[in-house]
C-alpha cells in the first residue's frame, strides 16, 4: 500500500492511497481459500469447489469486505505513521470512472482513493498560577430560611369545609365540575369531574377564578374567558371559551402552625431539625451559584489565555445544534429575528462565536485533563446514572438499560464528570479568593453574550 501526503495546510490533511492490483488479487485469493472448505454449492463435494468458480460467484461481494479493509489500513498507518490526532471522521472520495471502479472489484486494477480529514491542533498549556479568579459567595440571610418554611407550610396547607350556604372566599379550595365549550363544541382537556381549584392561585386561565368568588357549594356558574394568545395549545389561543361550572365544595384553608408536630409529618423531631434541613437546601443553591460563577470566571480565563485554530468541522457540527435549538425556540414562541431587533446574519455571527468558544474550551479542557491524568472511574458513572434515573420514578431499569447498551449515551454522562473533575484541578492550581456579595450578584444571570 502506497500513501501520498497531497495535502497539508493548517489543520487540513488530504492523503492519496494507492493498492496495486496485485496486492488486491492477493487479499482476495486468501478470502476465498479461507471460504472454500465451508462453502456449500450444489454439482461439488466440500472443499473441492475451483477457486475460480469461487471467485465468480463471490468475488465482487468479498472485493467489498478487501476494500473496506484496506481503507481501514490505509487510516490506521496514516495516523500512526504520522502520529496524527484526528478531529473528526476522516472523508472518503473514491475516482468517478465506473469502468476504473469494476476493475478494482475485480481485481484487475489498482485502487486508488484519498482521504482527507482535519487535525487537533497542538498548543502549548503552560502553567495556571497567572489565573486569578474571584469566588463569589454570600450568606444565607436567617428570613430566606423562614420563607423557605413558610413556603414549605403554604404547599401543606391543610383545608376545612366552610359552613353550608357559605360563599367562598380567596384563598378558598373548591371542589369544581366544569365543562368547557369553544363556540357550541367541547374542546380536549376542557371537561373536569372533581378538580380542586384554590381561588387566588392563579392556577387556571385568567380570569376564571375571579368569576367563582362568592360561590356556594351546590351553585352552578357560567365562566366566560379568553385563553391567552401565547397559551400551551394553539387550537386554543387567543379563543374566547365558555365554562359551565359546578362547585361542589367549598373549603376554607386552616391556620399553619409550624410547630413540632408538623416537623414530625416531614421525618424530623422537632422544628429546629427541620430548620436545619431547610437551611441546608437553600445553602446548596448557594454553593450551586458560587460554584457556576466560579466555573465562568475560569472558564473566561481560559478562552483569554488560549488562541489556535480550530478544526472547521468541529465548529460548524457545534454551531449546527445551537442553531437548530435557537431556530426551533423562535419557531415554538412564533418569534421572529426582527422582533428581538436583530437580524439572522448578526445572530448567525453570534452564535458562530459562541461555537467557537465551546469548541476552544472543549480541546483545552480536555488536553489539560489528559495531562493532568484525569480519569472517570466506572463507578462514577454508574453513581451519575442512577442519579438520572431518580427523575424518573418506576423506570429507573429501563433508564439503566439504555444507558448500558448505548455507548454514545454514556459517552454524555461521562463528558460532564471529566470536564468538572479538570475545573477542579485548575482551581486548585489558579490563585483564588473569596469575595461576600449580597445574594442579588449571586444569582445575577449572565449577560447575554455569556452563551456559552
């Protein structure tokens, strides 16, 4: 086998490969001698078929399986040869002639292909102690942890039922019947038996639960509202629909009374053990926060301190998703580039910015962590997944066995553990400092040109 360097330019490879006829009449002689003692043909005894019937009947079939070999021991002694780092899927181009391709399955004539493809580019990562970062980090104020409890007591709120004749108020739970109708026809979705509806919630379509204040158990309304134009279901939008409603029951919400027995209801003995369960959820957004600002400030850092050129093709598959996800978002909200006072070329450029950038971080990380000798251990994995699994009660083997017999699958659960095992090691190795802020700059969203 003869390889040819045709090309090289930036990150561009291209490679011409020859295999003389000879060589290829030689892989298909040994294919065929390797079948003739178990193939079967009717008119011969086993082992006794001519290699030239053989080669007749499966020739061209078996030249396939050669070719492809070849291509495959072309790729491997490129790279080898060259100790080459691949970006991507090499590209195949075989000569247009027909006539010089039947030639080739028949072992007649040379094949001849190229393949082209772009490398990783090689950079030097030097030291991290010139990175300085600011964590940022802020106190839980004491009344975010009673709001928290507050809040934890309003979800279990507990109701009792009004008086009878008496009519509800806000705040009230109603037990409701209803059917709802566009026009003269019912709609999907708009028909109920005993639905619990708290007034004041704003759980329904506006308006629909100012319409039932001051209704009685055993009352029968007729609601009339207007589903807004951006509603979940575009038959429905902007309609004008009609509820007959009957209210069933009328229940008014019970005093909350955060006290030892309503933390004994959640597993814990006393108040206090449940202030300090609550206190610890709302500390773990915090650190949530620190850590994602954190993560930024370095993930900055590093897009600043590392330029190169970025294979092409793993830019454009990048920008692509974003893309695709972007158009789709706008195609969903029935928006359009004019409405967010833009206009597709610039948004084109933004996001071909943004790709860049996930591709550049995406090689520096993961040159750092091979440096660095970072691993992710099977058990991790397994840990990550079952975490996974946890979202989704009663399917958690099913969610188990894709992931087991889906390579790629747990390719995606592997990447985000190795990229924050690195940002560990490159935290550990920059110079960084605490910084209290109020919880406002916390949780600050990024600015819009933090996309990536």
């Amino acid at each position: 086998m003869q390889t040819t360097e045709t090309l090289s330019q930036g990150l561009k490879r291209e490679y011409q490969v020859v295999l003389a006829a000879a060589e290829l009449a030689q892989k298909l002689d040994a294919q065929l001698a390797g079948m003739k003692d178990k193939v079967r043909i009717n008119g011969f005894r086993p082992g006794k078929v001519p290699m030239g019937h053989l080669k007749r009947l499966y020739g061209k079939s078996i030249m396939g399986d050669v070719v492809q070999e070849a291509i495959t021991d072309a790729q491997k002694q490129i790279v080898g040869d060259n100790k080459l780092r691949l970006a991507g899927q090499p590209k195949l181009d075989f000569p247009e002639d027909r006539e010089e391709m039947e030639k080739v399955l028949e072992a007649s004539g040379d094949l001849k292909f190229s393949l082209s493809f772009e490398i990783l580019p090689s950079f030097e990562l030097g030291s991290f102690d010139d990175i300085e970062l600011e964590r940022l980090v802020a106190e839980v104020p004491e009344e975010e942890v009673q709001q928290s409890l507050d809040q934890l007591a309003e979800r279990n709120r507990t109701y009792e039922p009004r008086e009878e004749g008496a009519a509800a108020q806000s705040g009230d739970k109603l037990t409701i019947g209803f059917v709802g109708r566009l026009g003269e026809e019912t709609f999907e979705g708009g028909t109920a038996e005993n639905a619990e509806l708290v007034l004041g919630s704003g759980s329904f379509i506006p308006g629909f639960e100012a319409q039932l204040e001051g209704a009685k158990a055993g009352e029968e309304r007729k609601v009339v509202v207007t589903f807004p134009v951006d509603y979940q279901a575009p038959d429905l939008a902007g309609k004008e629909a009609t509820f007959d409603v009957t209210v069933k029951a009328v229940a008014a919400p019970a005093a909350i009374a955060i006290d030892e027995a309503f933390a004994k209801n959640f597993g814990f003995d006393s108040v206090e053990k449940l202030r300090e369960a609550v206190l610890a959820r709302v500390k773990a957004d915090y650190d949530r926060a620190t850590r994602e600002k954190l993560k930024r400030a370095l993930l900055d850092a590093l897009d600043k301190k590392y330029t190169f050129e970025l294979p092409q093709d793993m830019v454009e598959q990048e920008f692509g998703g974003i893309w695709q996800q972007v158009t789709a978002e706008m195609q969903q909200n029935g928006k359009t580039f004019a409405d967010e006072e833009t206009t597709e070329e610039e948004q084109r450029s933004e996001y071909r910015r943004i790709a860049e950038r996930r591709v550049r971080l995406g090689l520096v990380v993961a040159e750092i962590g091979e440096k660095a000798g970072v691993k992710i251990g099977d058990d991790e994995v397994s840990r990550a997944i079952v975490e996974r699994a946890r979202q989704f009660p009663g399917q958690e083997k099913l969610f188990w066995d894709y992931y087991q017999k889906n390579p790629q699958a747990l390719a995606e659960i592997r990447a985000p553990l190795f990229e924050e095992k690195v940002v560990d090691h490159i935290i550990g190795l920059a110079k960084v400092t605490d910084k209290t802020v109020s919880k406002e700059e916390l949780f600050k969203p990024a600015d819009e040109d933090d996309k990536a």
